[in-house]
C-alpha cells in the first residue's frame, strides 16, 4: 500500500526555477569577481528518511541514510553551484547564436567578466582561459547505477540487538536500489535473458587551481540530459555518489588541452540541439526517453573524440533522432546562423549529424551490432566481477560473457 508516499504523486514539473536553492542568479553580464555575491546560500539540508510501510517492510526507509554525507561540503560545494550555472549559462549562449530555442529561457547573451577584464560568452574559451592561467582540466565520463534520486536503507536493529551495536557505528544499512531494464539479450545455455539496472552516464569537467584575482576555482560539474531537467551542466553534491554500493567508475577520459577544450565545446552544441527539439516539439521532460537517456547525452560527444562509444543503454528514438540531424543541417544551411560560427563550431555540427547516424540502438537487438552491444554493456557495468550488488547483475554477466564465447568460437 503506497497510498500514505509520495512516491506515485510526484507532480511533473519541467520549468526550472528561478528560486531555487540549488541556482545561483546571475545577471546577463556577469563578473566572476562577484558571484558569491550572486549566489542565495540554501539552508543546511538535512537527511530526511520516510518509513516505506511498516507493516509489509519493518525498519525500511526512503531517503539517504545520514552516515552518507556529500562528496563536496563547504565551499567547493558553493563553487560547484555557482559554476553549474556558469556552465549552463554560457552553454545557453550558443542555441540563441544559432536562432533556436534555448532551454534556460534567457533572452540575453551570458557574458563573463574575468579578473583581468576579459570578457567570455562561450564555454570553450571559458575552459581554455582556464587552462591558460595555469588551471589543470580535464575531462571524463562516469558511469554509476540511475538511482532517479531514489535511495533506501534499512535499520540495523531490525536485525541485531542494540547492545550488539557500537555507539560510534552508522545506524542504517544502504539498501542497492535499481530501476532494472530488459535487454533483449537471451542465452540458450542459461535459458535467460540478461537484466540490467539502468545506469546513469555523465561527463564530467573537472578544474583545479587558483586564479588570481579570484582565489581557489576548483570545481566539478556533470554534463547530461536529466529525467526531469534539460541537457546542461550539474552540480552533484548530494550524497548520492557517496554511497558505498554505488559509487560508479570512470570509463573515459580526456587531458590534452585541446581534447577538452572540443570536448566542451561539443556538450554545448549537443545541449543546443537535444534542448532545441525538446522545447519545438513541446516533450514532456524536456524529451527524456524520446531524445534518448542521460547516456544518450554523453554518447555522441565520445563518438566524435573517439569514433566509437562504449555507453550502454542507448534508447533513443529514430524517429528523434533524425529530427536532430534535420535540425542541424537547417543550421548549417542558414547564412545568418553560418555568421556566427566559427570554423570549428561547424566540424562539431556535422561531426554530431554522423554521430546521430551511426550510433547504435538498444531499443532492439540488431544483429549487426550485437557484438557491440555486448562490449559496451562489459564497459558499462560499474563494479568488478564479485562487487556486485544485485544477483540478477551476477546472471547478466555470465549471459553476456556466453555470448561473446559463442561469437568468439564462430570466428
């Protein structure tokens, strides 16, 4: 009985507020000198646990057990708020060059203003000025279990004593969460069919160092289309990547200056196109499904660097997806659009167009990608042979490994 949660009444909301503690509010000309200023420091939050239903799970409770605190506290917990919406904001620029709808509904060009009065509207030379003052960047792609902001754990004393407890020792278990998905991928030696729990994908840009004029600009943000936010930059200070039991692996990444100076530049257009559709066709969720998940978003950024990807699951859409690639050849093909471009801007479009093309579904097994298929689910599952956490993750692993035996014994 779910009747006395929250969980099956959550109102869908796709407008981003204004007011929202987790936004700082800048003004269209922004100085970096001052964005502390900017920035509405939100309350301290605190764990908040929900009882499931006593009756049917004794002990179990919705919400982060408190022994999990945030990967980032203090300060460069605020920097990673205030540079999300930097991120984000310049980001936004780059659709409202191109003439299209923009997801963070601002009229107005972003620009910021560096302590040395140079000026930056775009989020490439936002990270190259970054790097040419001495900053180190880099950039990377995290896969973890997709929690949907969901978490669980369960009280320890539902199974032990008090008095087998110590004092100093965390009350509550983490409880694995997953929202599991088919695959389609059946093995006759197993009589089964491989079950994953969805995961989530993101690309990190990581900066450290000091700026002068500004002091410590250490940050972390995470690029991605989000079930119920648009494709842009975000935070991830919850505790949420602090879990024991989820707490992911990096399965790419870049450090040549202009690797990453691309690799932004790219999440800013691919944002530009995927916000753009969303918000034409007026999709629920700013198109999450539709466009494709958060491993949707990070895919063709890894296929033009790389020329493969090794993200897993891939759902979206063909029928969107040849929308975004109809999108960007109108683009192109716009003399007032071209204007605006730069050289590289218009490789990065049509690099996008081809990634959109031949980057494989999960929606359905094609046989000319199964042994692929099969590969990126391997790089996608993130925790080593006898970490994990859900014994149906166990059977999938011994699925997928027969079936590439049996692709293997055939060549």
């Amino acid at each position: 009985n779910f009747k006395d949660t929250n969980i099956l009444q959550r109102k869908q909301d796709t407008s981003i507020k204004e007011d929202s503690p987790r936004r700082a509010r800048f003004p269209s000309r922004c100085f970096l000198s001052k964005v502390y200023e900017y920035y509405q420091h939100p309350d301290d939050e605190t764990s908040s646990l929900e009882p499931l239903n006593e009756n049917l799970f004794p002990g179990l409770m919705l919400g982060l057990a408190p022994h999990n605190r945030p990967v980032f506290q203090g300060q460069h917990a605020v920097r990673n708020l205030i540079f999300s919406e930097i991120c984000s904001r310049l980001n936004n620029n780059f659709p409202l060059q191109a003439g299209i709808p923009a997801s963070e509904d601002k009229k107005e060009i972003f620009t910021l203003v560096m302590p040395d009065g140079t000026e930056i509207t775009r989020i490439d030379d936002f990270v190259e000025y970054l790097i040419d003052h001495g900053c180190k960047c880099m950039c990377n792609i995290r896969i973890a279990t997709a929690v949907m902001n969901f978490t669980t754990c369960i009280k320890k004393s539902v199974f032990f004593d008090e008095n087998e407890l110590d004092e100093d020792e965390p009350e509550y278990f983490d409880v694995p969460f997953g929202v599991f998905t088919r695959t389609g991928i059946y093995s006759e030696k197993y009589d089964s069919e491989a079950v994953l729990p969805l995961f989530h994908g993101g690309l990190n840009i990581v900066c450290e160092g000091e700026l002068e004029g500004f002091g410590d600009i250490s940050f972390k943000e995470q690029f991605y289309l989000g079930f119920d936010s648009p494709a842009r930059w975000n935070c991830r200070n919850g505790g949420y990547d602090a879990v024991t039991w989820n707490l992911g692996k990096i399965t790419d990444e870049w450090e040549d200056k202009q690797d990453i100076i691309r690799c932004v530049r790219l999440t800013a257009w691919l944002g530009c196109v995927l916000n753009g559709i969303a918000l034409k066709d007026n999709l629920s969720s700013f198109g999450y499904g539709l466009l494709g998940v958060c491993s949707d978003s990070v895919a063709p950024v890894q296929y033009v660097l790389r020329g493969k990807t090794n993200m897993y699951p891939l759902f979206a859409v063909g029928k969107y997806k040849v929308k975004l690639c109809r999108l960007i050849t109108s683009m192109l093909a716009d003399e007032e659009v071209k204007e605006n471009l730069r050289e590289e801007d218009v490789k990065d479009l049509k690099d996008l167009e081809q990634a959109f093309i031949h980057i494989p579904s999960d929606n359905a097994i094609d046989p000319a990608h199964y042994e692929d298929t099969l590969n990126r689910i391997n790089s996608s599952i993130p925790w080593d042979e006898g970490q994990e956490p859900f014994a149906s993750l166990v059977a999938a692993r011994k699925i997928i490994k027969s079936e590439l035996d049996l692709i293997h014994t055939k060549q």
